[in-house]
C-alpha cells in the first residue's frame, strides 16, 4: 500500500508557534511534502494566515480579525507566546506564504475560515494570488463551509478541494461526489477503511487530519497504513521518520 503524504498542520506547530512564518520554513526545512494553513480576511480587504477568528489566542493582542487592519495585525507578535527564541514572529499574509512555497516543491492546503464569518468574495480572491504565484496544481482548498468549497470549485476546476467535516456523515463518498469536489477532510477517527474504500473507488483522495493530538510511534504506522492519501499533522517529522523506516 502506498504511503501518504506528510502535510504540516498550520506548519510544524509541534516546533513552532503555529501558522507562522517560522513554521511553514520549518516544514520546508524537515521534509515534509505539503503544509496547511487558515486564512481570514483583514478589515481591509487582505488575506491573512491565522486559524482563530480573534487573534487572542495566539498573539499579544486581542480583537477580531475582520475588524483590524493589516496595519494593526501586524503590530502583533504570534511567537512569543510559544517560546522566547519565537518573539518577534507575526502574522502572514497569505501571499507571503505562496512567495515562500514557489521555490519549492511542497503542496500547500488552504483552509477557508468560512464557517463563522463568510467573508463575501474570499474565493476569488484566495484563487487570484493562486493563480499569480502559478500555483493551480500545488494548491488543495478545503473549508468547513462546503458552500465556500463549491463557489471556488466552480470558478477554479483546475484546483484541488476537499470538503472537512467532524460528524458522521451518511455515505461522504456519495456527497462528495454529488459537489463535484476531489477530497474528504475527515478527522482520523472518522477515517474508517470503509470510508477509506468507498471514497478511493469514487474516484476521492482521503485527507486525514487529528482533533487533539500527541504523537505516539505504534499509532503513527496505523496511520500509515490505514490507506488515506494525506496526514495532516502537527508532527510532520516524526511522522517521516517513521514512513521513511517503512
């Protein structure tokens, strides 16, 4: 069975504070085959990478996203919080990470923070700096909110999406299907081989991700072998370690 890809989960955010440039370099820098990111919109009008719709979390600041400008967002650190060697690190934009990953070969998933606020025209304007940076065949789109992966679908065929969800769907290969998309974004947990089977034979690439996780070696190679197409995880690293030794 074929081993899937290793997907950095908002970059190597086992490492480095999350979603930021330290950590998508990072991901570069241990081999992984793709990172994934979030991305919101700045009160005025700019793409940023940051998985919360408030920076309080994860900055020294506090606010919603969409009410603060780049200007603002800017002014925050996104590191220290994680370990002083970080202090300094802010939020990107995302076009700062699609001038970081062009050299490169990773893939990159974007993940649409859609599923709160809607952010009127953030698919055309996520697939315009994708088609600027000519990224159409690196690219995978996927969103809680699958209105967002069928509008960007539509008016980019070229690009890879995949639809996340964290219930039980009724047979997800069906639905999948149904919107025309590429890919099912379940939690591992919900990843089973019959999922796993069903989705591969309608012709859909399974893209695993974890809710809460820690990284243990026996449960890595289940994983592995469990036949999805992509693990996106916080552990890129150990993860290919553990792949490379077969």
């Amino acid at each position: 069975m074929k081993k899937p890809l290793i997907f950095a989960h908002r970059g190597v955010s086992s490492q480095c504070p999350e979603n930021t440039l330290a950590a998508f370099r990072r991901a570069i820098e241990v081999g992984a085959d793709g990172i994934e990111l979030d991305v919101h919109r700045s009160k005025d009008g700019h793409l940023v990478v940051c998985h919360d719709e408030t920076v309080d979390r994860t900055t020294d600041g506090k606010g919603i996203i969409q009410e603060m400008t780049v200007k603002d967002l800017s002014q925050l650190d996104a590191g220290e919080w994680f370990g002083r060697s970080f202090k300094g690190e802010r939020i990107p934009l995302l076009e700062e990470v699609l001038a970081l990953l062009k050299p490169t070969t990773l893939a990159l998933n974007i993940e649409l923070k859609t599923d709160y606020f809607f952010y009127p025209g953030i698919e055309e304007e996520t697939y315009s700096l994708i088609h600027t940076y000519g990224m159409e065949e690196r690219v995978i789109l996927s969103s809680f909110n699958h209105h967002t992966v069928l509008r960007f679908k539509r008016l980019a065929p070229r690009v890879r999406t995949g639809i996340l969800y964290s219930c039980h769907l009724y047979e997800p290969h069906r639905y999948a299907t149904s919107l025309g998309v590429n890919a099912l974004h379940p939690p591992m947990h919900l990843a089973s081989s019959e999922v796993i089977q069903e989705a591969h034979e309608a012709g859909l690439s399974v893209h695993g991700w974890f809710s809460r996780e820690r990284f243990d070696e026996t449960r890595a190679r289940q994983y592995l072998g469990s036949g999805v197409d992509i693990l996106i995880t916080n552990y890129p690293q150990e993860y290919l370690v553990v792949r490379e030794k077969g």
